[in-house]
C-alpha cells in the first residue's frame, strides 16, 4: 500500500517507519525544513530507542521518504493519515484542532481516487465528522472516507507498542476503507492481533477513556501511597496484592510524584472539557487532573520536610528531568513544578538527566545542569530522585554519601528500599513505605 503520513512527530514518525517496516510504501510529510532535512540525512529529530535504525532501513530500502510538499505523497496515497499535534488550547484545555484542519483542507486540494483520509492524532470525538465535511465542501466530488485510527504508543516502547500492540482500533463504516485499513495492518492481522472495527466517533473515545482510565489507575495509588505513609503500610505491597486479581492488573500501580508527558495531561482535559460540553460530566476524571496538578506541586513539601522543614541555602541535586526514563521529553514533567518550588524555599538546585537536558537547559533558571549523577551530588544536602532512569538503579550509595555534604535521598519512584539505605547510612524517604 503507498500511504502519506502527514506530521512525523513521537506518532507520526514511529508510525510511518512501522508502516514501512512492514512492506507498504510511506512518505511522511513535514512543514519543517529542518526536520525533513535532518531525517532525509539519517538523523532523527526525536529521542526513541531504536527509531534511528528502524527510519536508516526504511529509507535504505527506498520505502521511507521525507517531503515538505504533500501533494505527490497524497495524490499517490492509498491512506492519508494526519499525525499531526493536538495540544492542549491555552485557557481552556480543549484540544486545538488547528493543525489537523489544516492538513484535512491541504489533503482535499491534492486528493485524487478513492483516497482513506485517517485521523491517527488524538482528537475528540466528533473531530472525523468535522474533518469530513471540511473535506466534502472541498471537494463534493472526491471519493474519499474519513476514518479513525488512534493510537496507543507509550514515549520510550513505542516501536514495540506498535508491533506490539493489545489491539488495533479502527472507527469507520465504509466497507472499502476497512479493507485499506485490514491490509494496512496485514502483519498484525497475520499474527492474531485483535483489530477492532467500530463507528467513528466510537474509535475516537475508546482513545480518550482508555487514557483517562490509566491516569486514574495512577492517580489511585498515588493516593493509597499517601494513605500508607499515614498507617504504615507498604504501597509497593498493596499494588502487588491488588494487581494480582486479573480483573485490575500490575502494570500503572507505580506510585509516583504524579503523571506527566504529552498525553495524559492533555487528553484527560480534553476528555472533561468534551463532556463538560456535552452536559455529562466525567467528574471522576476531573478530580484525576485536580489530584494529579497538587500531587506535582506537594512533592517539593516532602523533600523540604526531608531536609528537616529548610532548605533555605542548602544545595539539592535532582536526578532526572523528562516525564518518564527513556526520552527527552519535558513536558508536565513533575520536575518543572518540583524545582521552581525548591528554589522559592531557597535552594540551590544541581541536576542530571540522561537525555532531557538539552530540552531542560532552557526551562528552569539557574540550575546547574551536571554530567553524572556523583557529580551532581556532590556537596549536596540531600540527594532527590524524580525519573526512574536505569542510570539510577544501581548508584554506588557510599561512593555518594562520601561525596554528600549529608546523606540523605528522597526517592519518588521508589526505585531503593527503606533496608538498604538505613544499612547504607541514608536518611531516606520513599513513596508510600514505612521508613
Ligand atoms: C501514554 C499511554 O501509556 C499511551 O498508551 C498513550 O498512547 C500516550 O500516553 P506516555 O505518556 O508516553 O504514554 O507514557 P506512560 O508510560 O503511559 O507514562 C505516563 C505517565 O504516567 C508518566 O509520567 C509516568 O511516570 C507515569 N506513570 C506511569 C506512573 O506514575 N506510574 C505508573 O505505574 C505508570
């Protein structure tokens, strides 16, 4: 199949490199020169683990290409996906639509034959019936179908995820666009993956609940943690005894210092606004985003009762910056709440990342950014873990308290255990667990 892949960002890249990783023929389109550029020389303008090899074979294999212009790419095109970004509207939280109306009225200009024109961005519901008509008014002659085709792909697994996935949701009714989209994703058919076929608008909130429903099942343990801390249980315990019963599942029962990234905090603000709007209100998931905004905010408090109530003066070394290990993305990271809040109480704060601090350098104030986690630490008056990168899981913990001006750590991802600090020397607070 030869699709156009409009947009080749996190989604629209990983997807287009997957698609050509399984024999179709994908021109991704960008309106960034630079970028086009960077990836028409092999280089890749993201942080993904294993992308770069996956979009060098595509292109080595003359089944990956890169464009500014999308006409020859659509006008070829099979399946026109739109990747492009949704963020979150500034004031009021909907998702802003702008860029994917844009692509639909550039994608009927040059459309020509049956042509499958599907929404891969996250988009609320009713935002295919809009790209449709946007279309239609265009074109009223085109032989087009507009069809839903969210995606699931975590920042750091999201080759794996596309592969990989649970399941493939497709929303349309046109019978035509379902075989594009059944030999669109033939590999994954071939090995059994359940690809779900629904109406549109159905396919675009399966999307935002599946989302929504993973920020709460955070959300939940991030409070039973809380309520461990008070009655001295152990959260990692309880999510273990809670997670075996198959109907909830292990996986998302990581207490933490709260959900980040591109994703969660967008679509579950665009879920609430969407239902506000449709006079349903999803007040759970409203209470989601009030509990998760504080949680980012409270966790400076637990480092600074940490410090015995002050850290005013004193130097504290953060470890890790982005939202979650394994990329460089900051965005609704904890740590851009966390810090500032640190700095108002009067510390000095050093940091490390494995990869965001190119993407951190110009997002707090007067940080030292360091090479390495001893360094970072060094002289420092307590020790601060808030993304769980593999870098951390093994520190030499006396190398670091003899490089400490004390030796405390305040772990947020619960990556140590109260036993090995104590016997390392630590004063060491965790995330729902008895000292
Ligand atoms: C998420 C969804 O998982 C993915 O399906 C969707 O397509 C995009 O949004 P992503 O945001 O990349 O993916 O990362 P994810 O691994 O889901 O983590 C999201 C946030 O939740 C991170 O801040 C992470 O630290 C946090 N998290 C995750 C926890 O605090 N605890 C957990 O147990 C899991």
């Amino acid at each position: 199949m030869r699709v156009a892949m409009i947009g080749t960002g996190y989604v629209g890249l990983v997807s287009g490199a997957c698609f050509a990783d399984f024999g179709h023929d994908v021109t991704c389109v960008d309106k960034d020169a630079a970028k086009v550029e960077t990836l028409n020389s092999g280089g890749i303008p993201i942080y993904e683990p294993g992308l770069d090899l996956l979009v060098q074979r595509g292109v080595r294999e003359g089944r990956l290409h890169f464009t500014q212009d999308l006409t020859d790419a659509v006008r070829e095109a099979d399946a026109v996906f739109i990747a492009v970004g949704t963020p979150s509207r500034r004031g009021d939280g909907f998702a802003d639509l702008t860029y994917v109306y844009a692509a639909a009225k550039e994608i009927a200009q040059v459309m020509d034959g049956h042509t499958v024109v599907v929404t891969k961005s996250t988009v609320p519901v009713g935002t295919g019936d809009e790209v449709e008509r946007i279309i239609r008014e265009a074109r009223p002659d085109a032989d087009f179908s507009v069809v839903s085709n969210p995606e699931f792909l975590r920042e750091g697994a999201a080759i794996d995820d596309f592969k990989r996935p649970d399941r493939v949701v497709v929303g349309t009714n046109d019978e035509r666009a379902r075989a594009v989209m059944t030999e669109l994703y033939r590999p994954l058919y071939l090995n059994e993956t359940p690809i779900i076929f629904t109406a549109r608008r159905t396919s675009e909130l399966i999307k935002y609940a599946a989302n929504a429903f993973l920020a709460m099942k955070i959300t939940f343990i991030n409070e039973i943690a809380d309520l461990c801390d008070k009655l001295g249980a152990n959260v990692q315990e309880v999510a273990r005894g809670v997670g075996l019963d198959n109907r909830i599942g292990r996986k998302f029962l990581n207490a933490g210092p709260g959900y980040g990234g591109s994703c969660f905090p967008k679509d579950t603000l665009a879920l609430v606004r969407t239902a506000q709007d449709a006079d349903s209100p999803v007040r759970l998931i409203e209470t989601v985003v009030d509990i998760n905004d504080r949680r980012k905010r409270d966790m400076a408090d637990k480092v600074i009762a940490a410090c015995e109530g002050d850290v005013d003066g004193k130097t504290i070394a953060i470890l890790g910056l982005t939202f979650k290990p394994n990329t460089d993305d900051m965005r609704e990271a904890p740590s851009l709440e966390i810090i500032p809040a640190l700095q108002k109480a009067g510390a000095r704060v050093r940091a490390f990342d494995p990869a965001g601090t190119v993407e951190a350098e110009h997002l707090f104030q007067d940080v030292e950014f360091t090479s390495g986690p001893y360094f970072c630490a060094e002289g420092a008056d307590a020790l601060v873990i808030i993304t769980e990168w593999n870098e951390f899981r093994a520190l030499d913990l006396s190398r670091l308290k003899s490089t400490m001006k004390a030796p405390v750590m305040v772990d947020l991802r619960n990556i140590y255990s109260p036993e090995e600090m104590s016997a390392a020397g630590f004063t060491y607070t965790s995330i729902g667990r008895p000292d």
